[in-house]
C-alpha cells in the first residue's frame, strides 16, 4: 500500500443562534420526507434553527398553509440521516425520528441564515409573524 | 563449508547489539544530513497519524448597547490531514559464494573467518541504517519544495507521489526566470522575501543551491567604486532592509538515489536546483513522525537492559538456504510531516 493523505478541509461551523435564552422544549417527531438539502447537510445533519410549524404530533416545514405558524426551531444540528443526502433520499425517507425544539426564543437572523445556508423564505417568514409563534426573529 | 548460523550466538552480532550499534549513530551523520535541525523528530504511537494546521483566526467583537447581547464569536476547524506511511528499509546480504571465497583467503581458519566476517557486519549495519537516515532527508526537502513526498518501489523504480496539498500561494513559480536578462534578481528575491515575512513570520534566511544566490549576488547593488558584494556583505545589507538577522542557506550536498530497481546510483543534489525557500527563525519547517518499529518490540522485551530505542532503527536477520545466506534488514517508520504555515518556496527558473 503506498503512502496514503487525505485532507480535511476546515471553515466555519454552525453557530449558536440564540440571542437569547432559548428554552420550553419540546419533542416531536419531524416528518423527515418533507425535509430538503436546504435543511439537511452533506453529513446528513439537520442544520441548527430550522423553523417547523407543528401538525398534530409531527414537526413539519412552513410551505404556506394559511395561519400556520413557526411553533419551534431545534437548538443545534441533530443526525437524522446518512451522510450525503439528496432531496430524493429524503423524500423517500420515512424514519420520523424524535428531535427536540425550543418553542420559545429569540433568533438573531443572520446567524439562522448561515447556518442554513439560504435566507429564511417567504413561508418561514410569515410563520414567525403569525399568532401562536413565541419566537422571535431579529432584523437583518 | 562454514556457515552463517554461528551469528546469532556472537554477543556483538545479535539484532539487539546491532540495533543498539546502529541506534547511537548521530542522526544527522556528523552534519551531514539536516533533518534533525530543520525537521526535528517528534514520537508518534502509530504509522497512521493526524495533523491538525493551525488557523490564522482573529475576529473582533462589536460594541453593544446597554441590557443586550454582544457579537457571537463563532468557532472555526483548522484544516486536518490523516496520514499513512509505510516503513523505510535497507538490506544486504551474506551468501554463500562470498563465505566460501573468504574461507578459501583464510584457508579455512574458522577462528580468522569468524573474526573477519564479524569485523564486517558491524559496518554493513551502519551503512544501512544511514541509508534510512538518508530517506528522511530525501523526503523532507520533498515534502518542503514540492508539497510532495514520492514512493521509489525498491524492486523497479516506479514512484508514487503524495501530496500534501498545499495551497498554491506557497509554492510559486516565478513568471519569469530570475536569471533572464532585463530581470534583477535581487529585487524580486527581496520582494519575495517580504511577502514571505508577512505571511509566515520572521525569517532566519533562505535556502538555495549556489547558481540561484550567484544571481542575486550579481544583481545585488554594488559597493562604493563598483565593487560587487561578498557573500557576507550581502547577508548583512539584506538583514539591514529587512531588520532581522538574515543568512543564506547554500545547499549542494548530494545523495545516490538508484533510479531502478538495480544497483547503479546517481549522485543528486538534494536540493533542487531552481527552488528558493524561505527558513523560518526557529529553522524548524517540519517534524518528522518516529513511530514504533514492532520488531524492536519483540527485541525490547527479549533484552529489556538493552536500551533500544523503540522507534529507532532496528535490524533483523533473515537466514535462509540452511544458514548459507543471511539477509540483514534495517527498519525505519519515519515520515516527514511539514508544517504548512511555515512553507514559502519559489521556482525561479
């Protein structure tokens, strides 16, 4: 076998988002199939402060439904798949694993969108607004 | 016919006494090597190893206002590379052809032949073991100059590069070669220099080979009445410009490599011809990973009051063919490991 490097590459890593003090956890089960590269990382990390709207027992992304509203965000990057996913992967995935979310904070929102990677969108956007949500999101 | 098998049974011959023999070699051969100054040992427990680079990280916190939170200092990972090396070995063997043409010059006095034959392998022993010595330096002006470190197959000369990839800015190429005409040397040299200084720190000097400090010396300016510079003139208008003590490293020492699988040498230099680095102030540009050799191992616990060296060199015998050969076999598990931070070399051809 010959003389054998492999380099890691280093960079940022996820930071904590809370301005304030985060707490009130709850845990659900979040519907994993709904999730996207956009929520899930290479390592099949589930980024930190991704915000779900709640449905019955399950934790699902905000996509729109009139009156939803953000009911938690999870407090760091939980391990919900393999590593590499891709958006088929987790649309086909059907584990629903339980993770705990903070129901009640206050989110600096450059932080959220580096850690996610994308800016929250419309949906997430006008989840944090509507009655019921008890976390806040700073101004960019 | 005599044979090889007596070996063992000498107290001065054993793999023990050997390796304590050849372990007590200076490193650096008397001055000749310079891995010991410039890629100083470090013990490592196995041939798989971690490095992790240091990062050049200096946030700034912000001011806040009354009753609110400051800035987030968010944490960063230095860059990591796992390496695995295999071991360094040298060889040599006894046969029987030889043994029976010694035999015949001491007509077949076994206590001469066994005194000649002993007298020997003691030098064998270190012959080889400065041969591993001489893969260390080999591997580290590699590791340092290229950012690669190549596998030589000892049966036919193939080679396997590794690389450590570096970043690009540390190993540069001139775009111009700074001995064409219309170029001053000495002015990209400084300017070189100064780029290095701000991005790997102080500097002790640079190492070259002599040709590449014969240019810089003939571009450097002149002295009252057009008298060139000597040598020490120049380090010390150097260490003038730059305000720290400045040498050159002048390297022009040379190594046989065997460029097959065979026994024919070249005589090479070690240090590339048109590659300028820049020496950090501690000299240190790299460790180099000592790991343990598990045949000393087994010699540590049969002769525990030796004091052999666990990661050192370690011979073992191979007797074969009935005692009619003897292989003798110097082990090494020693790799170069360079500190990225302190590469800043340049190709000026």
């Amino acid at each position: 076998m010959p003389n054998v490097l492999t380099k890691i590459s280093g960079g940022a890593t996820y930071a904590d988002p809370f301005l304030g003090p985060a707490s009130h956890p709850a845990q659900l089960k979040v519907d994993v199939s709904a999730l996207t590269t956009g929520e899930v990382d290479a390592k099949g990390y589930l980024k930190p402060n991704v915000p779900f709207k709640r449905v019955g027992s399950l934790l699902k992304l905000c996509d729109g439904t009139a009156a939803e509203f953000v009911y938690g965000v999870n407090f760091a990057a939980i391990k919900l798949v393999a590593e590499n996913p891709t958006n088929v992967t987790l649309a086909a995935d059907t584990s629903d694993p339980i993770i705990a979310v903070a129901t009640i904070a206050q989110l600096q929102r450059d932080i959220c969108e580096d850690n996610l990677g994308r800016a929250f969108n419309v949906n997430e956007l006008a989840a944090f607004e509507r009655a019921g949500d008890h976390i806040t999101v700073t101004a960019t | 016919m005599p044979t090889l098998s007596w070996i063992e049974q000498e107290e001065e011959l054993t793999e023990a006494a050997l390796t304590v023999r050849v372990q007590q070699l200076a490193p650096d051969d008397i001055g000749g090597l310079s891995w010991p100054t410039f890629a100083p040992r470090v013990d490592v427990d196995t041939t798989e190893i971690n490095e992790i680079n240091e990062i050049d990280d200096r946030p700034v916190a912000d001011r806040r206002e009354w009753d609110a939170r400051g800035r987030l200092i968010p944490m960063r990972t230095p860059d990591q590379r796992k390496i695995e090396f295999i071991p360094i070995e040298a060889r040599d063997a006894i046969r029987e052809k030889e043994i029976n043409k010694l035999s015949l010059e001491v007509r077949g006095n076994q206590g001469i032949f066994r005194d000649v034959i002993g007298a020997r392998i003691p030098a064998r022993a270190d012959r080889l073991a400065k041969a591993d010595l001489r893969r260390i330096e080999v591997d580290y002006i590699s590791a340092w100059t290229s950012g690669i470190v190549t596998q030589v197959n000892p049966e036919n000369g193939e080679t396997v590069p590794m690389g450590f990839q570096f970043a690009s800015s540390r190993l540069q190429t001139a775009p111009t070669a700074w001995g064409d005409v219309g170029i001053s040397a000495y002015n990209e040299f400084l300017a070189w220099v100064l780029d290095g200084v701000d991005t790997i720190g102080s500097a002790a000097g640079v190492r070259l080979r002599r040709a590449r400090f014969n240019e810089i010396l003939a571009d450097a300016p002149n002295l009252a009445n057009s008298v060139k510079m000597t040598r020490t003139q120049l380090e010390q208008r150097i260490t003038d410009d730059l305000a720290i003590p400045f040498r050159f490293f002048v390297d022009e020492e040379g190594v046989d490599t065997f460029t097959d699988g065979g026994t024919v040498t070249t005589r090479t230099k070690r240090w590339p011809i048109d590659k300028i680095a820049l020496v950090p102030d501690d000299l240190r540009i790299a460790s180099t990973a000592f790991a343990p050799v598990v045949r000393a191992q087994d010699l540590i616990a049969e002769f525990p009051e030796a004091g052999i060296d666990v990661r050192g060199c370690t011979l073992y015998y191979d007797k074969e063919n009935g005692g009619r050969g003897l292989t003798m076999e110097m082990q090494l598990n020693a790799f170069p490991v360079p500190h990225e931070s302190r590469v800043w070399v340049i190709d000026v051809a």
